[in-house]
C-alpha cells in the first residue's frame, strides 16, 4: 500500500526511550500522506450504492446487531444534502499489517467523508475501489486516487424475497416457471438471438456451439417482475463467446445504444490487452442495437459494475 501510494515515512518504527519499546511516530509528526485533497469520492457512486443496498437495508439476509433498515433514510437524506459531487478528502496512514503476517492493510483519516462512507456500507458484501490517476501529460506531477464502494456483484443479483408468503410461493412456482420455460421457450430464444446475431463481436467466432445467447436484462429480474415476454425476446439478448458473455454477465462491460462499447475500471490495462481489448478506444461494435434501447439502459444502470455517468465519453 505504502508502494501504491507512494509515500516511504509514514509508520516508521523508533525507539521510544521513556517507555522501552517500540513505537510508531504519531500522525502530528509527519506530514498527511495524500496532501491538498488528492483523494475523493463521488457522490453518485454513494447514492448508487445506497440504491444498490436498499433491499439489503431492509431485508437483511446478514446478521446485523441492530435493524439497520431504521438508517437508511437517514443516510440517504445525509449524502443527498451534500453540496458537491467530487467528495475530497485528505488520509494520514496507508500501511501493511505485514509484521503479524496478516492479509490486512489499513487506511485511516480524519476527514468527515471518509467517516461517511465507513457509515453507509454494509460488512461482508462491499468492497473499496482505488483507481490511482496519473496525468498522461506530466508523470511528474501528483497522482489522485479515486475511491468508490460498491457492493458485490453476485450478492445484488439474488432476488430477495419480500414476505414469508412470498418466499414459499417463489419455491413453489418460480422453479416450475423455470422448468416449464426451459422446456418450451429458451432454445426458442437462443436460436432466435444467433440468427439475429450471428458471430461474437469480439472475436468474429460463428460457431453456433461456441456462442452462448447472453441475456442483457438479466433472466431472473424478468422472471421476478413477471416479463416472461422480456425474458424470451431475442432483443433481449447478445451473442457472445464464453469469456465475453462472462465480461458482460457480470458489468464489467456495456454498450451505448448505438453499440459503443463502455469498458469498467475493476481491471488492469494489462488485463484488458489480454482480452484484446482497449478501453481508451472509441469502439462501435456490431451488436445490432436497434430496438434494445430499453435492455441496454437497464444493463447500464443496474449491471454495470461502474456508474455510467462517471464514465469519460
């Protein structure tokens, strides 16, 4: 961490000769690691995070100490009312806890919106993001680090049940749906996305039993809203190779309405020019788009694993 944020003196040991031992410097001693704001949040990535765990807020499928359902307004109210959308703030301590050989790091600050966001996120299911920025023009001068929060991927896609009577209905009927569905309609529909669809844009593979008919507005919110026709509509679907479909499955890509392709942050630029992908081009790919216009907003808003209007067009 010290190395990520370039900083070399914070948590330096000496040898405290009053009390006989070691110590650690206090923060007062040394200058802010992140001095002059460096460090931010934005403020729609916490408003779409509160979004993201609403259902978890009141639902609560964790084991909390308290009804956390009952701060959810509060918090909300809390980031709506602040003043700005780019949320500085200023940390003092960036360090391994490698001397008790433990896979834990540490960062601490002061600043009231880094105590804001310890607030609002729920243990367990979130994680922190730091994107380090660095201007292409002047390597010289000091990076920024963009902080974001968002909850896992595969929690937001349970469906969470919202009453006991509807829990025992879901397990009554949706798998009887399903299995009727998967006997009558989703070859159906796989044939019908290919044939509108016939190659991976990425690769160019045509193949029929290599593609896989990715659905864009996922199965399971179809299904739970009752949209069967949603859930079988070939204009619901993409046709990509496995490693793509997976890309898109889980938000780490999207597409614009007119087929450009918006690539996330979670990976490296090493990571995407193995995938034969550069996320700094201005890509248009085939994907037919015309008509999807309604799935490929959902994607956007509640797949993709960044927030669409933090993206740089």
């Amino acid at each position: 961490m010290s190395h990520f944020f370039e900083y070399k003196t914070w948590g330096k040991e000496h040898f405290d000769t009053k009390r006989k031992r070691k110590t650690v410097e206090s923060a007062e001693k040394f200058d802010a690691i992140i001095s002059n704001k460096q460090c931010f949040f934005s403020k729609a990535n916490f408003l779409q995070y509160l979004n993201d765990a609403k259902i978890e807020y009141f639902k609560q499928e964790q084991k909390y100490h308290n009804d956390i359902g009952t701060f959810y307004e509060q918090r909300l109210n809390q980031v709506s009312s602040l003043s700005s959308e780019v949320l500085l703030f200023t940390i003092y301590d960036a360090s391994d806890n490698l001397s008790q050989k433990q896979n834990r790091g540490y960062i601490r600050s002061d600043d009231n919106i880094w105590k804001l966001w310890r607030e609002l996120i729920l243990p367990s299911i979130s994680y922190l993001s730091i994107l380090k920025l660095i201007p292409i023009n002047d390597e010289k001068s000091k990076p920024f680090f963009y902080f974001r929060i968002l909850l896992d991927y595969q929690f937001r896609s349970f469906v969470h049940p919202i009453v006991i009577e509807e829990k025992l209905t879901e397990q009554l009927i949706v798998p009887s749906i399903k299995k009727s569905i998967s006997r009558k309609g989703a070859s159906k529909y796989r044939r019908e996305v290919i044939d509108h669809m016939p190659q991976c844009p990425f690769t160019k593979i045509t193949e029929t039993q290599l593609l896989i008919a990715s659905h864009i507005k996922p199965y399971s919110i179809c299904m739970k809203e009752d949209r069967e026709d949603q859930a079988l509509d070939y204009l619901n679907g993409l046709s990509f190779t496995p490693t793509y479909d997976k890309l898109f499955d889980q938000g780490y890509i999207t597409f614009m309405d007119n087929g450009k392709l918006i690539c996330g942050t979670q990976f490296s630029p090493y990571t995407w020019e193995k995938l034969n992908i550069n996320p700094n081009a201005k890509n248009i790919m085939r994907i037919y788009p015309e008509n999807r216009e309604e799935y490929l907003a959902y994607h956007r808003k509640y797949v993709f694993q960044d927030n669409i209007n933090d993206m740089i067009f």
